[in-house]
C-alpha cells in the first residue's frame, strides 16, 4: 500500500505529526524501533502551551503534577531565585505514558497504522525525491511525504542529504524516585552548581513521595567534560544528601540527547521534511523540546495535508512548511536561545560559567531572568543585565571573542 505520510519516530514530534495529520484523513504509518509508544521519555516540564497543542486539561489524567513556583538554586552556595506564575505562567508535569497513548489512540481512530520493532535504515530516493522508508532487514515502504521525527541522530535526516552543522548536544539523565519522604509537591526545583557543569540538575515532584530527579550538560569542551563527575554520581550525591530522597527507590533510569544549537538551516526538501529534534526544534537555554515538536507536528500536518491535495510533494511544496514555521514567534524564540546558547558555551572554554550563573542566581531578580532563559530580553531587562552585571558580561564578552578566535568561527 502507498502512504500519504510516513514518519519515523514516536516521540513527540512523530505522535503529533501522526495524530494530526491522520485527523485530517490521510493515510498513514508510523515506524518506531522500540517495542511500544511508552516507556519513554517525552520531557516532563511543560507550560499551558504544550497542553493546548495536546488538547488535554489541566486536572486530566494526562497531568502528572502541577507546580506553583519554581526554584533556580545553587547547590553550591545555596543562593536561589523563585520564579512565580506571574512571571512563568503555569508549569506542569506531563504524565508521559499516559499523553503518548493518548497521542497513538487518537491517530489510530483515525486510521493511522503503527509498526513497532521497525528501525529506519535510510530513506528511498527515486529522481532526486524521497519516495519512502527501509527498515528492518529488508522492508520498504512507500509514501508522498516521508518526516524523519527519530530525534538527534536521525536516519531519516542523515540518508536523506540533510546538514548538521556542529551541534552543541546536550546530555540528560532522568530518575524516577519512589518512597520519598516530605517532599513539597508544588515546587520544581532547578539547580547549577560545580559538579553539574554547563546545565542543570532538576527535581520535578509528581507527589511528596515521588519525584524525578534528571540532570542535563552540554560538554563546552572535551577537557570540561572530563573534567566533571559522571553524570549518575552527580544525582547520587545530591539523592543521598537530602532527607526528603535519601531512602527513595530509584524506579526507573532514562536518558536522551537535545540539540541546543537552534534550527538547522535546511529541513525539507522533495518529498521530506524533519520534524522536532532532528530539526533542532527546541528551546535551546533549558533543552525544551516538548511544546516545539507539538508545534512544529502541527504545522507539518497542514502542510502535508495541502501537499496530499495537489498531489505536489516537490520541494518548492514541502519548503513552504519550513517558510511558514521559520516566521513563527517560536522559531525565532529558538533561534535566539541557540545564540544564547553558542555564547555561553563558548564563555564556559575559558570562564566560569558556574560562578557567572551562580552570581546572577544571588542577585538578578526572576523577571529579567526568565525574559533571558525565553530569549525575550527587553530594552528594561537588558539595561538591568548591562548595569547590574557589568564585570561579567566585560568578561564574558572577552571570553567569548577570545574563542571565536581560537575556533576560526
Ligand atoms: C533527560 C531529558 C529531560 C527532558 N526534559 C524536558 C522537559 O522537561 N521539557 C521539555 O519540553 N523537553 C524536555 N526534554 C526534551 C524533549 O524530551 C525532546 O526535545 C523531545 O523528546 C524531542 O522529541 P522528538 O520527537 O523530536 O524526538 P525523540 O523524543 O527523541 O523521539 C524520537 C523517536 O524516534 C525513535 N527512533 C530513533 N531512531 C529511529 C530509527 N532509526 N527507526 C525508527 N525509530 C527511531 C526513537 O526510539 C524515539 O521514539 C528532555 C530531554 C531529556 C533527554
């Protein structure tokens, strides 16, 4: 059987892809290397946008938790800044099993077809256009339009001729934790500190007995890396040093890779388009790829709804998907936090990054920095940052030209 849409992958990029794309009556498959949709990580910290696009509510099933604040904190210093809802909006927990059955359910009613155990080895060209999938050994499928949503090392995207540009990759780590003791549930918790390395360590209550417990870094530079502690040590360390965790049951491990860089420059072509990670779709300062992939697999539906239509799957018709996501506030949101993000790494080959991020936790107020983390500085914000932090953005400044220079970039 021809497909309309074939995409590889059911994360969230995929599953949203399937589900809105099968909503709108094309006929399609999903191929998906692992035995079943859930067991997986989605992400967890989401905002009201994400369950806009998932069309749920918030006190469904499909929640997890719900956080009146949050707490950006070294666990250095113990210096720490609460950011309110006033300034965040609401901050929830997905419950992630419960959303992708709930993704896969709804595609499936709508007539979409799932394979599992089916791991994509390249895409099939015929005339310069992807006209389908290998998987497996030996099987094929064929579809008008093919998305690779295989996340950060996509076949998809590698076979069909896609560029990556160096990637800044960020690495995450997750526990779930049971039998925890005390834990105050309406609080997320974000902390930097020197063991951490350039990122985060993160406890996202679900109950005062459950928690997860992850930590992501990117590796500024290969002697940063090595320089720091194996990421598990990290969250060891911190589970045996507090009593709400210390005799908690680790439940069960998860990891995964985020590009943090921004977009990459080209995602469609004849026949094809990325979707989500493989596109490098996500909020690059916090490695927030959730509410991206749901938005970015809602405008790639459309688009290939309207391809589907007039019959047109050339490239100047899939490009116009990447036109219109590439004008979207949230395109721009991540191509600014990438920059952000290439600065920061670049300040962290030869500065501090810890003692910066540590300095700004003691004293910037948590306005100015979630307008920063957003990449939504404004003319206020901006002045604040320049007047209040002038020694350490001089530095960073020179840091950060000081490794253009030595990377020729
Ligand atoms: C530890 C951690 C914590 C995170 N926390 C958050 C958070 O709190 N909030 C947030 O918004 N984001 C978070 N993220 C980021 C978010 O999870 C990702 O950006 C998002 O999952 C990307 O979705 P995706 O569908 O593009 O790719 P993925 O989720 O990576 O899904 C890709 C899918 O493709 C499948 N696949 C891969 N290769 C093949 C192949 N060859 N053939 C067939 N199938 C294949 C994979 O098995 C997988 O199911 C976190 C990431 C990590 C690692």
């Amino acid at each position: 059987m021809n497909y309309d849409i074939a995409i590889a992958g059911t994360g969230p990029a995929g599953l949203m892809t399937a589900e809105r794309a099968s909503a709108k009556g094309l006929r399609t498959v999903v191929l998906e290397k692992r035995k079943r949709v859930t067991d997986s990580l989605m992400g967890e910290l989401v905002t009201d946008k994400a369950l806009k696009f998932l069309r749920v509510r918030p006190n469904s099933e499909y929640i997890g938790n719900k956080y009146t604040s949050i707490v950006g904190e070294s666990l250095d210093t113990g210096a720490n800044i609460v950011v309110g809802r006033e300034q965040l909006g609401n901050s929830y927990l997905f419950d992630e099993d419960n959303c992708q059955e709930l993704m896969k359910e709804r595609a499936e009613s709508d007539g979409a077809e799932f394979r599992f155990e089916a791991r994509v080895k390249s895409v099939i060209k015929d005339n310069g256009s992807v006209v389908g999938l290998k998987y497996n050994q030996t099987e094929e499928i064929r579809a008008g339009l093919t998305v690779g949503a295989d996340g950060s090392f996509s076949k998809v995207s590698e076979t069909a001729g896609f560029t990556h540009p160096k990637w800044l990759l960020s690495y995450g780590y997750r526990w779930k934790l049971t039998g925890c003791n005390g834990v105050d549930p309406e609080v997320a918790y974000f902390y930097v500190g020197k063991d951490v390395g350039l990122g985060y360590l993160w406890l996202y209550p679900r109950s005062e007995t459950e928690v997860n417990l992850g930590i992501g870094r990117v590796p500024s530079s290969k002697a940063n890396w090595d320089a720091l502690p194996p990421m598990q040590d990290v969250l060891r360390k911190y589970k045996n040093g507090h009593p709400e965790t210390k005799d908690a049951k680790i439940e069960s491990i998860n990891g995964g890779v985020v590009p943090c860089a921004g977009i990459i420059p080209r995602f469609t072509d004849a026949g094809v388009s990325l979707c989500g990670n493989a596109a490098g779709q996500v909020s690059s300062i916090i490695g927030g790829g959730v509410t991206t992939c749901f938005h970015a697999g809602t405008m790639l539906a459309k688009h290939a709804a309207r391809a589907v239509e007039d019959s047109d799957f050339s490239r100047k018709s899939i490009r116009k998907y990447e036109n219109e996501y590439m004008k979207s506030k949230m395109a721009n949101s991540i191509t600014q936090t990438g920059k952000g993000m290439w600065a920061v790494s670049k300040f962290a080959m030869f500065n501090d990054p810890i003692e910066a991020a540590e300095t700004v936790l003691g004293s910037l107020d948590a306005r100015t920095l979630n307008a920063a983390i957003q990449g939504k500085m404004g003319l206020g914000e901006m002045m604040a940052l320049l007047t209040e932090f002038l020694p350490m953005v001089m530095s960073l400044g020179k840091g950060y030209l000081r490794s253009i220079a030595v990377s020729g970039l």
